[in-house]
C-alpha cells in the first residue's frame, strides 16, 4: 500500500470510529452511573436504524427520519428503565446483564418478525463523492461526520454544562450522598436512559447510512462498541470516543493485511491486551466528565 491508500483507509476508519464511540459512550454512561455492561446497546442502535427508516420513508425526508429515530429511541431507553432496570435497583450487576441480554434478543426478534431479515436502504439519492487530493470522502461519509459530531457534542455539553449533566455525575459517584444532597436519582435515571436512547439512535442511523438495515447491524456493532469502552477506561466518557476512533482506524488499516470478515476479531484482541496489560483501561477512570 502507498500514502495515499493509508491516507484513505484512515479516513474510512475515522468515520466508521465516530459511530463505535457513539456505542462505546452509551456503555460507558451506563457503567459508570449504574454499573453493569447494557448488552441491549447494539439492539437499541437497531430499533434507531428502523425507526428512522420508518419515518424517513413515510414523510420522504431523511431529516424528520433523523429526528424520529431519536424521539423513538430515546423513548425506547426511558421505557426499559421504567419497565425493567428500575425493578432491578440494589441488585447486583449480574441481573442487570441477563435482562439487557434478553432485552437484546427481544429487540432483535421483534424487529425480525416484523420487518423480515431482508436488506433495507435509506431513501437517500446518490451523490459523487469529495475528491481531496488522492482521498475520496463519500457525501454519505460527510454527513455521519455531522451526525455523530453533533451528536457527541451535545452529549458531552449536557454531561459537563447543564444540571442534570452534574446531577449524573454525582449519581456515578456516590448515589446515597447524592440523594442526601435533594438530588432525585429517579429523574438522573430516566434522563440517563433518554440520552443513551438518543446516542443509540445516531450510531443506528449513521450504520444504515453507510451500509444496509438488518435486524444484526448494530448486535455486529456491539463488540467493537464494548472493546472501545473497556480500552478507554470503562465509565470515562472521553477514553470512549478516542477508543473509539483508534478501534475504527485499525480495523480499517488492517483490513488490506487480514480481510474484511477477520477485522472484527481485533476487537477482541484489543479486550484481552487491555484487561491482561491494564485492567482500567487508557484513561484509567470510572468517573464521568470533570
């Protein structure tokens, strides 16, 4: 490979980073303020793909599919929390796990029955890419550029700038003196779970954009999603979206050396060298932003 083959790889692998961070960030909140791994992550980033498809068909407008895809999922995120999680308080963190492994399998099946496990494409009209150079930087490419930035942009905004972005990070801290401080950990929960939906939905978006809708397209995303979080540090915010984008260059820069069906196994490379090297991950942190 030249320059200019690297080059591109990395852009590629710079985009496709961007939506595992937005998966690896939606782990990580959840870990840090309730302390179990949500393996319903990668289903709840279909449900977003499906539900954007369903609006964008029906009003012809990707934008409304975009903003529908939110709304939905993040009520999907406040209805598992109401439903499930929320009966689960002072439990360990291994019915936490079973019930969002279920809720996985449930999500999927569902979507499944209802939808078939054919291929859908978002009604997006074909466009000549962005030329820089050697490098060719899709329209679609672009705009999941814009999606997760924004996205992650307004996620870090609220956990750093708003009152319930501290009321969060006082939860993950410590829950009792929280409460003891007139904090309603109830309100932090639902919140929490609106904006995990909401990040869920992006990631489930910005996939169908960029390839196919099936009912696996974010389970297949789900590992390299855990692999980020546990290689930022799990309950760090920032490792996360950095993990991320480092996960998503190498699987793309490595795809020329082992193949395209073998880069996922990288992830779980990353796992085992980060649990076996440094348990805590790069950042080393289970806090929330600072």
């Amino acid at each position: 490979m030249d320059f200019n083959d690297i080059a591109q790889l990395i852009v590629n692998g710079f985009v496709s980073g961007l939506i595992i961070s937005l998966g690896a960030l939606g782990i990580t909140l959840i870990f840090g303020i309730i302390r179990f791994a949500n393996v319903a992550a990668g289903d709840m980033a279909t449900f977003g793909a499906y539900a954007g498809l369903l609006v964008a068909s029906a009003a012809g407008s990707m934008v409304l599919g975009f903003a529908g895809a939110i709304v939905c999922t993040a009520l999907l995120g406040a209805l598992l929390h109401r439903v499930v999680f929320r009966k689960l308080r002072g439990q360990a963190s291994v019915p936490y796990l079973v019930c969002s492994i279920g809720i996985a399998f449930m999500i999927r099946s569902v979507i499944g029955l209802a939808f078939g496990h054919g291929q859908h494409v978002y009604p997006v009209p074909l466009a000549r890419p962005w030329v820089l150079g050697e490098i060719r930087i899709g329209v679609v490419d672009v705009q999941v550029m814009a999606m997760t930035g924004f996205a992650l942009a307004a996620a870090f905004g609220i956990l750093r700038f708003t009152t319930i972005g501290r009321e969060m990070r006082a939860v993950a801290d410590n829950i009792d003196l929280a409460r003891l401080s007139g904090i309603r950990a109830e309100r932090v929960m639902v919140m929490l779970w609106l904006l995990v939906g909401a990040l869920s939905a992006v990631a489930g978006t910005a996939l169908g954009l960029k390839a196919v809708i099936t009912p696996e397209i974010g389970w297949e995303t789900l590992l390299p999603a855990f692999a980020a979080a546990i290689l930022g540090g799990l309950g760090s915010p920032i490792g996360a979206v950095v993990a991320g984008i480092l996960i998503g260059i190498t699987q793309e820069v490595s795809t020329p050396l082992i193949g395209f069906s073998y880069k996922i196994a990288l992830s779980f490379v990353v796992i085992l060298a980060v649990l076996l090297v440094r348990p805590a991950g790069l950042f080393g942190s289970r806090e929330l932003v600072r």
